[in-house]
C-alpha cells in the first residue's frame, strides 16, 4: 500500500509545473487603473501635433556666466523621439559630465521638448494635460521637471509654470487641467528637464475638456477601479453609487431628483437601501427618488461618500457568465443632469467556506446607511451571507430583528458607535447638560468636541447628569448588543484638562496639596513649562482612565457585556517610541486598558487616495504588520495577564472619499493581525461598495484563521524557523513607518511567523512583495536529525516531500526545503511526525518546485530588476548636504546628527552654544551663559522660513551651498526651491536662507532671499507671496515677556493662551493674518519694528529687529496649551516677484544685558 501511494505521488508530480504554483498579486492593478482613468481614458481629440526639441538654456542671474555656460553643454544634451503603438516616446538625456562643467549651477540648466499648439476657439475654457514618464537623476546637484505654458493672443502672452516630481525611476502619471483665458486661440508648450538624468515622455495628450452636467453620479468604488460589479451566484450583492454636484453651492437647486439604473434582466433588485424609495420600473429601468437627499450636496465639494446610494441584487446565472452592459443617470423633474454611464457585471462562484472561527473573531466595520435593508427577506439574506463568509464581529447599529439575524448566523460580537460617546470628552448629548457637568477648557477655542465635551469628575463620580443622562442613553442606545466601540482620539484636548472647581478639588487630593495653595495656582500653574505641569499631565490621565472605567462599567451594564467598551486609538499611543509621549501622555492606555476586555489601536493604514494617481510603493503592507508586532510587544510586556485587554484591529477597506485597497492587501493585513498575535479584527470600513471579490477575499482570510486558529492562539511561538529567498527578489524595506521611527532596520518582505503545539509546528510565511511571486527555501532547527517529517500546505491541499519519498527527515529540514509563496500571499505550512496515512492530497517533489522556480526566473528578474531601479530612485531623494568643520576664533562649527537622524550643525563659543537644523533651515537651540532661548522642534526654533500667503511652510531639508568663516564668525548659506507639492503658487520660488552667527554667539543675523526663478523659457511668470518667519521664543513659554511700542509706550506681552495679531497699522495683510490664526481680537497696533526678549531667570535681552522696515505688517501669536511656547512670527506685506526677481529679509537677534 505505502508503494503503491508513493508511485503514484511521483507519476502525479511529474505532470506538475508552474501552473501548480499560483503566482497571487492583486485582483487589481492600481497602477494600470490609473494611468487608464488618469491619462488614457479620453474620448475627446489630442491637440498635439509634432513635438520639437528646445534648445538647452541656463537659467542664471549672471547672465555672462550663462552666456559662457550655453555652447559648452548644449553637445551635453541629447533628444530622441520615437513612434511606439502607445503613442510617442519622447527622451531627454541630460549627461552628468554637465556637472564637471557648471558644478551647482548644473540644477539651473534645462532640456526641453515644445511645440506650439493651435486651440479650436478662442473661447479659452478648462483642457486637460496628461502623460506617463519616467526619470532617473544621474548628477548630484538635483533634477527638477516643469510644465511650461505660454497662452498667445497677437502680442499678448500670459505665462503658467506647474511642476512635477521627477527622479523616482518608476513610471509615473501626471495629470493637470488647464485654465485657458478667453481671447488666447494658441499656446506654446514646454516639457522640461533641469538638472542631470533622464527621463522619458509617453504619449502626451492635450485635450478640450467638454461642457459637464450640474451633477455626476459613478459606480462607487467600481467606476474607480475596473468598472465592474462582481456578483457570486446566489448570494446577495450590494450595488453603491455617489453622486456629487458640479456647480456652486448657490446654483444647486433640485426638486425631484431621481437615480435610473438600467440592470440586464439576469439581475434580480431585491431592495433599494436606506432614505430611498423606488418610484418605478419598467423594462429593467429602475427609477430611485433621491427627494430625501436633494439638499444634502450643498454640503460637498466632492462625491458623498458617506451616504452610498444603494440596492441589493443577485443573480442566479452561472459563474462567468457574460451579462449585458448596466447603465445609470441622474435627472431632476424629468430633465437629466448628470452623465449616463455604463458598467459591466462579473459573475463568480456562490461563496463557501470550509469553518468558522472560534478563537479569533474577525468581522466588518460597515458606517453608513446604505445596509440598512426592510424587506424580512432581504435581511434574512444579507445576514446569512455574512455570517457564511466567516464573519464573527460587526460594528454597527443594527435594529434588534437584525441583530437577531446576524447573530442566528454567527456573528457573535456586536458592538455598535455612537456619537456622542468620543474623543475622550464628547460624552453625552449637550442639549440640558447641566453646568457642572460643562467641560471648562482655557481660552477661547472653536473646537467642536471641546465646546461639547464633558467634565471628566461629573463621569466618574456617577453624578446625576451621568446617571440620569449618560446611561440611559447607553441602555437605549446599545439594547442587545456586546459592548460599544468609540473613535478616541482626544488630541484636540492634549495641554489642558477640564479646569471646573471640581477638578481643582480633585487636583488637589491627587496631588496632596492644600485646596488653598491649589486655588492660587489654579490654572495656570498646571500649563506646560509651570510648575504642576508634569503632575497635571499624570492627573489628567488619571482621570481620563477613571472616566473610561465609568464608561466600560456602564456598558457593561448596558449590554451583554462581552466586549464592553473599546476605545479605538492610534497605533502609536501603543509601542515604544518618542512620539508616545506627546500622543497617549494625557490619556495614556497603560493607566486603563488592563481594566478593559479589548482595545483597538488603528493604523498604520495603507491605501490609494483614488481620486488622485496611484503611485507605488514597494511593501506597503508591511508597514502595516510591523506596527502591529510592536504593538503586540508593548502590550504584552506592560500588561502582565490577567489584567491584559485583548487587542481588535482595523485592517483598512476604505474611508474618507474612496481611498481603496485590493482585496488581497485587505486580507494581507487581517492575517497579519492574526499572526502578529492580536485577538480580533473588523475591516473598517467595509464593504462600502466593494463587489463579491473582496466578500470571496475576506471569506478565504476567514478559512485560514479558523483553520489555523488553534496553533495560533493557543501554541507556542517559536522562533525555529527561517526563509532566504530563491529566486530574485527585493531588498529590505528601508524607512518603515518612517513618520514615527527614524532607526528602524531595513525588514525582508519575506516574513514568518511560526507555532509549536501538540507535537505540530505552523510555519506561515507572508511575501509583502506585491509584483512578484517567491521560491524560498525554508529551514527548520531544533528537530531530531533522522526524524521523518511531513510538510504539507493544507489551503492547496497538497504535500511536500524529497526526492522519490513523501517525506523529510530531521537533516534535511535544518539544511533546507524549497516552497513557494504568492505575491501578497501568507502561505501555511504545516510540519509534523510523518505517518503514510497522513500524507494526502498532491504530492509535490523538490523537483517539481525546482521546475517551476526556472520558469519563472526570467519574469521574477525584471520584475526584481524594477524594484531595484525604484529603490536606487528614491535613496537619491534623501540626499545629504556635504558637511564640515571650521572655526572662527573661539567659535568652531561641526556637523552633528538630530535625535531623529536629520543633518545639524552645532556652533560653540565658551559657554554659548547654537544648533541649526537643515529640516527647515531653523534655529533649533541658541543657548546663551547655559540658558536656552529657542523651543525648538525637529524642524522650526529660530528663524524658519515660512508665508502666510500661501500658508506654508516648507519642512524639508535644505541643501547647503557654502560653509564659510568670515571676520564677524562664520556664516552657512543653504537652498530650498519649492515644488508643486510644496506648494502649486509658489512654484519656481527659491529661498537662499544665510545664516551668520558672531564669534561669541551673541549676535544671529538672518537674511533669507526670495527668488523668482521663471526666465523666459518658463514664460516669465510672477510669483506673489506674503513671507513670514516661525519663531518659537522660550521666555514666553517661561514667563517672561516680549517688549514692543504701542503708542509710543513700552507694551509687555507675556503669555496669555490666546492667538493674538500685533499690527503696523490696519492693513489687509494684519486682517487676513487675523483670520489665519483664527485670533478672537481686533489685532493691536505697535509703532516699529523692534521687539526685546526678556527672560525671568536672568539679566539677560535679547533685542530682535526685522527688516526691511517698511515691508514690516506685524507679529502673530499663535499659541495652544500643549506648546512649550506661543510662536511670535514677524510677517510682511505680500510680494509680487516677476521673473528674476528677488526679496530680501533680515532677522537680527543681538544679546546683552
């Protein structure tokens, strides 16, 4: 018998090959989907003709050195066009040995190619501009891409510069529409290249944009995606669509508006959802009356994708059955006023799954209305599909004739959100909540949750607004539910506490003060920088944790206490980073999770924003599993058992207006919460419009974790196992979670995770790698060396063995075996005791992997080879300025890294000291006699360039251009030219900021240069800016003041936690500053523009000029409780620079006593 098997395994492998080894990746390619929807979706004409090379041309001031520059590099500059069935590729080649030439000013030197287009009319209007490319940065001075748009009419020209990122190394869309002005019938065109590399055009298309409807309406996500609704036979579906307007707020005027959807007669309607009533149907036309929704758009710039339009339908065709076209409309008392559209319908098989969970309880986080469903067979139907799917958890308000449903069919946890139960204060229903349950903030704020929220004393101490309120609107708000879940971020509350007579008596008991001394302190001595902060902070969350255990309390009073209340917080507040402190210090998890059953910390989430271009990023996912690992880590070694909350995780689905995921990273993620070691998980949001492809998805999520459940829960985690990829793959991820984490090593994409129990081992292996598929060889320590072993993959039902055997031995798994993952697949392995009987399903022998493993080598290595390209690409962005020491006198400079790994300089004299951050081009610390003067930030202090027409303020590193000492100190000059990204208005605008500092360190001058770098090639264009400085002055923060005149008398400012403007007369600029920072006063006049630092603790000044005078507008203040110190912004009159223009800007600071 065990001869006749093993014959027959071999005889069967033998047939076996690639085939045998699903390659995965995504059910949709976000990239081909975009360049589709972003670039080559039009129907209209391309006004492109024949493309021209331009000349290479120096954009420099110096127009004699550019004139010297021009004929030495122009040999340097190459073009190339070619006819491809795409459309036309257009290539510049921008060679480095530029750089040998012109040294720095390489980056102002440009390649284009330009052409001069006619347009139809000259009734201007809105075109549309699109293109994929491609570029690699050869040189080390930068690489900038613009688009260049001169519109003609006779003599009259008028100039748009935009820009796009170049550098990446990876195909990339742009996309931008175009705003002709009436009376311009041409354009000349340029697309750009300044700096050394490559880069290549693809089909540029230039296109009329067509006079729209005063509505939209789309497929929602599907329109977005492969404009397809996936049904499986026989189960229900839910169709969404959202609708926005097209026109101004004050033109949207509708009176019966009504949603056709044309359906092939294959698909049944079985409901139309919640707030929507079916007016009609006739010959597969339904007609939905939206008169319920008419005025709900004024509230929308974008499509409403929080009240999806929705139906249930099924079908009972056979799987890949090709069904009619569906098409949809909008119209308004019989006049249509929106696009007609069309979608196709895919038919897959009925979804079935092999078990349930029991020990880890994976759902769906629906939101929204568009599930709620009538009709008893409707929801009869709908809740047998969940629940058959594997779901075990929703979040959600189902009535109780659903939740009966739901839970009929396995859904065992429900745990509904309320509204008025968030971000740690909104507690309770405002209307008639008495005034001592009022929550006391300091200042003037307009915070919604802090103008509603709740003092945390009228929660804990169970007073009659809590009794009487509280909790019966919990008991009738959560009736027959498990517990209450509740978005928690109270972050808007972080510096300050509820500051009621109540928590100054509760302050004092905590702190063991006396009510007197309390009440004289009481509440500015609690601010930061005070002297009660720190304990204040302690208090605060103290109390938090108090308000949160009343609540969990009274949920569990309200429901069936299961889940009890589950507060969802940000992953952060939950590992071991800096960033904890400044997220969780107020409301820190550690004071009341071990109180809780589950805790849901959120995030990191990856997704598309698929109203804009996707771009790729390699591993994305694994951002996702490496935050949850910490997260894992953290609770597990602060929580001891026992009093240890359970941790429910968000995968990502969708949110906010359509950022998507595939269905793969979906379950990428839920498997990798699973395996991470969290206890339950609800995909948040879903389905929101996602078809049976993502239900099949997650249903297939849901098998693997029941039938794996036991080893992870309940088995050992060992650390035994190991993978080395085969095949060509990726490197390690660099900069994972990079916002948070500045030291994290470079992890694989391939990941295991492995558990021992009952004599079985569990080794499961993730590939994050989303393009390519993995030979592997896995490696197995710790097993008896002539021990028979069996390796089998139960999802493929099918078994590994060695050569002619159905078997491994001890030896031959600590040396290695060779298996197989998918793209964005975790792949289960079981190893256990080998037994004939237990060898069943396919046999697959290591030559049948090796046969496989070299068919597909040659697409593995391109599609390696592509990675490796993407990641040379984006190492150039980070690219360093080349540092060094020098010394004026007693003062000596020296290069020195940040907390957070970003380049500084550190300047000493004698007792003094100073540090500049190349983040942002600030002062971070300034030192004078070992008093700091400067709160600095990773990227502000002292001096940061920044506006306040536009409001930005760029963080990003400057690239020093000079390290020098001169005969005051010594002085250090550094670039920034803004981008589109940064800022569209500001395009082409370089700031040249110099800083010089004295040979005692007791002067700073500041001088930043605003240049306008549009040329003639560019069109000239004008940039028009209102400059401001980001200063973060320390003697505020310390109780010290700032000195200005006011009417000819000295005026003392000190810190009153309030937004303030300080004014050089009533102008336009101090009154839009006003409004900026939301300041409540009318601005304050001052005289000059002088100001004097004063410091409590010493005789110390400083006194800080800004110049020029006569551009001077005035101070602002902004100021919040949480900031060690207000800011105190010099801000100046706006600027209008023509092309090759500049502005000028001094900052002095000079010490003395």
């Amino acid at each position: 018998m065990k001869f006749s098997f093993l014959i027959a395994c071999i005889a069967s492998a033998l047939s076996l090959g690639a085939a045998e080894f699903d390659p995965g990746g995504t059910a949709f390619d976000f990239a081909e989907i975009s360049n589709r929807r972003f670039l080559t979706s039009s129907t209209g004409k391309n006004l492109f003709g024949e493309w021209r090379k331009s000349p290479p041309w120096v954009h420099l001031r110096d127009g004699r050195l550019a004139n010297e520059l021009r004929p030495k590099i122009t040999p340097l500059v190459e073009f190339s066009m070619e006819n491809t069935s795409d459309g036309v590729l257009l290539k510049t080649v921008k060679k480095k040995e530029i750089e040998e030439i012109a040294g720095s000013s390489s980056s102002s030197i440009s390649g284009s190619w330009q052409q001069t287009v006619r347009f139809p009319d000259s009734a201007g209007g809105q075109y549309r501009l699109s293109f994929q490319y491609h570029s690699v940065q050869t040189g080390k001075y930068g690489m900038s891409g613009f688009i260049v748009l001169s519109f003609k009419s006779g003599k009259n020209v008028k100039t748009e510069v935009k820009t796009f990122s170049v550098g990446s190394g990876t195909w990339q869309n742009y996309v931008t529409d175009i705003n002709v002005p009436v009376g311009y019938n041409a354009m000349d065109i340029y697309l750009r290249l300044d700096g050394c590399g490559e880069i290549l055009f693809k089909n540029p298309l230039l296109e009329k944009v067509t006079a729209g409807y005063p509505a939209a309406v789309i497929l929602a996500p599907g329109a977005l995606l492969d404009n397809t609704f996936a049904l499986s036979q026989k189960d229900p579906a839910v169709l969404t669509f959202a609708w926005k307007r097209n026109v101004p707020k004050d033109q949207w005027k509708l009176s019966d508006p009504v949603l056709h959807v044309v359906l092939p007669p294959e698909i049944k309607l079985e409901e139309t959802g919640a707030m929507l009533s079916l007016k009609s149907h006739e010959n597969g036309e339904y007609r939905i009356s939206l008169r319920e929704l008419r005025g709900r758009l004024a509230n929308f710039d974008s499509f409403d994708a929080h009240l999806l339009l929705s139906m249930m339908i099924t079908t009972d065709a056979a799987p890949g059955t090709e069904l009619p076209s569906a098409s949809y409309w909008l119209t308004d008392a019989g006049k249509q006023i929106s696009e007609k559209r069309e979608f196709r319908f895919l038919v897959i098989p009925q979804i079935q799954m092999a078990g349930k969970s029991r020990l880890y309880l994976n759902g769906f986080y629906p939101m929204g209305l568009y599930l709620d469903f009538k009709n008893k067979e409707s929801r009869e139907k709908w809740a047998e599909f969940a629940g058959r799917t594997g779901s075990r958890w929703l979040v959600g308000n189902p009535d109780s004739g659903m939740m009966e449903l739901y839970r009929k069919y396995g859904i065992s946890m429900i745990t509904p959100e309320l509204y008025w139960v968030a971000n740690g204060y909104r507690i309770g229903n405002p209307e008639g909540k008495p005034e001592y349950a009022k929550y006391k903030a300091i200042g003037k704020t307009s915070s919604f949750d802090i103008q509603n929220g709740t003092c945390p004393v009228a929660i804990y101490k169970k007073t009659d607004y809590f009794t009487g309120s509280i909790v019966p609107y919990l008991k009738r708000s959560l009736k027959g539910a498990d517990g209450l879940i509740a978005n928690w971020e109270p972050f808007m509350f972080h510096g300050m506490g509820c500051f009621c007579g109540n928590c100054r008596d509760e302050f004092a008991e905590y702190a063991k003060l006396s009510k007197d001394d309390v009440e004289k302190a009481w509440p500015q001595e609690l601010l930061i920088n005070r002297r009660y902060y720190d304990i204040g902070v302690r208090f605060r969350s103290w109390q938090h944790a108090r308000m949160v255990k009343a609540i969990h309390e009274a949920v569990n009073g309200a429901t069936t206490g299961k889940a009890g209340f589950i507060p969802e917080v940000a992953w952060i507040q939950m590992v071991d980073c800096e960033a904890r402190k400044s997220a969780a210090g107020e409301h820190d998890p550690l004071d009341y999770a071990g109180d809780l059953k589950y805790i849901d910390p959120w995030g990191p989430y990856i997704c598309w924003k698929s109203l804009e271009p996707y771009t790729y990023a390699k591993g994305d996912n694994l951002n996702t599993y490496i935050a949850a690992k910490q997260v894992v880590d953290f609770t597990r070694k602060n929580f001891p058992a026992g009093k240890r909350p359970k941790l429910l995780a968000l995968p990502h689905g969708m949110q906010s207006s359509f950022w998507l995921a595939n269905p793969e990273n979906i379950a990428m993620e839920v498997l990798g919460f699973f395996l991470a070691g969290y206890d339950a998980s609800t995909v948040y949001l879903f389905p929101k419009g996602y078809d049976n492809r993502y239900w099949a998805a997650l249903a297939q999520a849901n098998s693997l974790i029941a039938e794996n459940e036991n080893m992870v829960c309940k088995g050992e985690r060992t650390d035994s196992v190991s993978v080395t990829p085969l095949t060509p793959y990726p490197a390690p991820k660099k900069r994972i979670n990079s916002r948070y984490f500045s030291d994290l090593p470079p992890e694989s994409l391939l990941q295991t995770a492995a558990f021992r129990k009952d004599g079985i081992l569990l080794a499961a292996v993730g590939n994050f790698w989303e393009r390519g598929d993995v030979f592997f060889t896995l490696r197995i320590k710790g097993l008896k060396q002539d021990g028979r072993y069996l390796v089998r993959e139960p999802e493929k039902k099918r078994c590994f063995g060695g050569q002619g055997k159905t078997f491994f031995t001890g030896a031959e798994l600590a040396q290695g075996v060779t298996l197989h993952a998918g793209a964005l697949r975790w792949a289960f392995f079981e190893i256990m005791p080998w037994k004939a009987e237990t060898a069943g399903g396919k046999m697959i022998s290591q030559d049948t992997v090796s046969r496989a493993m070299r068919e597909r080598l040659p697409v593995l290595k391109r599609a390696a080879g592509k990675e490796a390209e993407r990641d040379a690409a984006e190492d150039r962005d980070f690219q360093k300025s080349e540092l060094k020491s020098i010394t004026s006198g007693e003062l000596k400079c020296n290069p020195v890294r940040n907390s957070g790994g970003a380049q500084a300089l550190e300047f000493t004299s004698g007792k003094n000291s100073l540090r500049l951050t190349l983040n942002g081009m600030a002062v971070q610390s300034w030192k004078l006699d070992g008093n700091e003067w400067i709160a600095g930030t990773k990227s502000s202090g002292l001096g940061a360039p920044a506006f306040w027409l536009p409001p930005v303020q760029p963080e990003t590193p400057f690239l020093v251009k000079e390290q020098k000492a001169c005969d005051s100190g010594i002085r250090i000059t550094a670039e920034k030219t803004l981008n589109r990204k940064i800022s569209p208005a500001l395009e082409h605008l370089t700031i040249r900021q110099t800083l010089e500092v004295s040979r005692n360190l007791e002067k700073i001058t500041i001088r930043t240069e605003l240049i306008n770098m549009h040329d003639s090639e560019s069109g000239m264009g004008s940039v028009t800016a209102g400059f401001r400085y980001h200063i973060l002055p320390l003697c505020l923060g310390k109780g010290g003041s700032l000195e200005m005149k006011s009417g000819g008398q000295s005026c003392k400012f000190r810190r009153t936690q309030e937004r303030m403007i300080f004014a050089r007369g009533a102008t336009e600029s101090a009154m839009a500053m006003k409004k900026l920072f939301e300041a409540p006063r009318a601005p304050v006049m001052i005289d000059d523009n002088i100001l004097t630092w004063r410091m409590p603790e010493t005789e110390m000044k400083v006194r800080m000029s800004v110049e020029p005078a006569g551009a001077f507008a005035g101070f602002a203040c902004w100021d919040t409780p949480n900031l060690e110190t207000p800011t105190f912004e010099p801000f100046f009159l706006p600027v209008t620079l023509k092309a090759g223009e500049s502005a000028g800007y001094t900052l002095t600071l000079t010490a003395g006593k």
